[in-house]
C-alpha cells in the first residue's frame, strides 16, 4: 500500500484543500477526470488565489483511469451526484483498512458507506468559500468551518490524526461526535444558496433582503424539522444558529441571518456555487441530489416540505432551459413556501 493522501476531485473543494495540504509538506496524490487540469498541477502550475492564500504549487496528479495502487486515505470531494460512481471507481484503489472521507456538500455518507462499508466512511463538514475557475486556476474565496468525525461518533485514533492533517489546512478544523448534526445544519443553511441561485442577487444582498426573510426562514425550517424527526440534533456553526429556527424564535433568526450577512463582507465569494453551475458553467447542479434526502425523509415522517420540492423544481427547469434566472422564479418559490406549514404567519 502506498502513502500518499489521495485527493479525489480537484474542483474548488478538493483542489482548495489538497493545495494547501501538499504546501504543508504532505504527500498528495491529485485524481480529477478533467485532463487539463490534472496536467497543470502535474506541471506545478495549480494556482491558489484570492484573500486568503495567493500560491502556485504542484504535485503528482492523475486521471481516474491512470490511476494504479491503494491508499488509505482518500479525500473524496466530487460533487454529490457524482458520489456513486465516484465512490466505485475508488473502492480497488482503497486499503482494506482504508478509509473514504466525504469532503462534499450533501449527505453523501449513506452512498459512500453502501459502496465501500460503513467502516470504511468517515464524515466531514466544509463550509469553505472556493470556485474553480478554469484548470489549473482555483480562487479561495473565503475562510470557514472544517469538521470531521466518525459516523458512530466515536474518537478513533484514524480521525484524530485526520483532524491533526485537516489543521494544516483550517487551524480551527473540529473533531465531533456529531458530524451528522453539522452535515443537516448545512443542508438547512444551503437551501438559502439554492433560493440565491434562482436570482442574480449575491449571497449577502439575498440574506439581507427584508422580503426573502419569510421565504429563507421557511427553507431552513423545513429541513430542520426532517432532521430533527430523523433524531438529529443540528449544529451551530460560523454565524448560523439552528436553534432558533427550532424554537420559531423570529428575532433569534434575524439575528442569524444578520450574523451571516455580516460574515461574507470580506468574502470574494459572492455568489453560491450552484449560481455558478446554472448562469457560468451551464451544467447540472447538485440540488436534487443534495435534498433527495431530505425530501424522502420527510415523505416517511409525514411532513409536508413544499419550499425544497419547489426549490429542486425551479433549479431544475433552469437546469435543462425551460426557464431562465431571475424571471419570476423567486416568485413561484415564494408561492410555493407560504403554503408550508412552518411558513411565518
């Protein structure tokens, strides 16, 4: 078995974190099916900009399919919907004492555990500003929560040394017991970036508008409602606070929301990456994935989500050109979320 510290996808999430890794004195093995990114950073010329690092490294990079050897550890930070298939083309390449980290937006555990073990899957939380802008070329947008931990929460000895590495890339990287707390907080938090990404706002302006608060607070009810019927205890991080949204504290949640306007003034990254996927790059998003989920989970429960079904509908007719950004979607959205039945009253 060989060493290196594989880094599976080498977009803004993966990229971002291998860079920083590799400057760190670590051995990073790069994999990412895009040819002309994997030879700029084979070539030493995968630059890291923006204002928070400014750095051009290199090291050794391939594509999934030159790939030869097995590891035991394996950054998997693809996105969501490419989880499955990703998750199978790794399996031969991971130690059978190895293990598959969910560096990813989503809840990609259950996919990665069902393919390689349970055993073999360790949960991780990122909340880091980062887009990938054309190969070999990633702007680092702005700081933000790393978490990891173990499905079952224990503190092994493997996640220990894990958080030790993830340190070298966010100092203030967390060891929980509760990964599954973080991951459904940040399913609630992005239903906001999924809303944003139906207008041309930025993330900031959006948050900030008096009229999206009843829209934004229904989002992120909802998807706290299913975790916490799923006995799920969400998790504060950064400036968001799940416990109001609980407890229907309205000035609680203008506080947060407030708190999260706030923290993205410094932040280059303006715009969510699903925004990007749909109006930059024209290619599927990771929503429907991301809250099919959720959305199945409240189906069980018996709880009515109109605002994420609404939501991965209109992203979804941007998605294959049936309609267009910023023409009457936030709208429809809106509509669809004051018959919720969290909607403010």
């Amino acid at each position: 078995m060989t060493t290196p510290i594989v880094i599976w996808g080498a977009g803004a999430i993966g990229g971002t974190i291998g860079a920083h890794l590799a400057r760190a004195g670590h051995d990073v093995l790069f994999v990412d099916r895009v040819a002309e990114h994997v030879a700029a950073i084979a070539a030493g010329r995968l630059v890291i900009d923006g204002p928070v690092s400014e750095f051009t490294i290199g090291a050794p990079a391939v594509t999934p399919e030159a790939l030869e050897g097995q590891f035991a550890l394996i950054l998997l930070a693809v996105k969501a919907q490419h989880t499955a298939e990703a998750t199978r083309m790794l399996a031969p390449h991971l130690a059978a004492t190895g293990a598959v980290v969910s560096c990813q937006n989503g809840l990609n555990e259950p996919d990665i555990a069902a393919i390689v073990g349970r055993e073999r899957t360790i949960g991780a939380f990122v909340n880091f500003g980062a887009d990938w802008i054309e190969p070999g070329h990633i702007t680092f947008g702005g700081r933000g929560a790393v978490v990891v931990g173990e499905l079952d929460g224990a503190k092994t000895e493997r996640v220990q040394k894990l958080h030790a590495v993830l340190r070298d890339f966010e100092p203030d990287a967390v060891l929980t017991d509760n990964i599954f707390g973080y991951l459904w907080s940040k399913l609630a938090y992005g239903t906001i970036l999924k809303a944003q990404a139906l207008t041309n706002d930025t993330i900031g302006g959006f948050i900030a508008d008096p009229s999206m608060r009843p829209l934004i607070t229904t989002l992120v009810r909802e998807v706290l409602q299913v975790a916490v019927a799923e006995k799920v205890r969400p998790m504060a991080f950064q400036a968001f606070d799940p416990a109001p949204f609980l407890r229907d504290d309205r000035a609680g949640m203008h506080a947060s929301l407030d708190g999260i306007v706030e923290s993205r003034k410094n932040s280059a990254k303006v715009r969510s990456g699903i925004w990007r996927d749909l109006a930059v790059r024209h290619r599927p998003t990771e929503v429907r994935h991301q809250l099919a989920p959720v959305i199945a989970a409240a189906h069980r429960h018996g709880l009515a989500v109109p605002s994420l079904e609404a939501v991965v509908a209109l992203v979804g007719e941007v998605e294959t050109g049936k309609s267009r950004i910023g023409e009457g979607l936030i709208e429809r959205l809106m509509a669809a979320a004051s018959a919720s039945p969290v909607a403010p009253r």
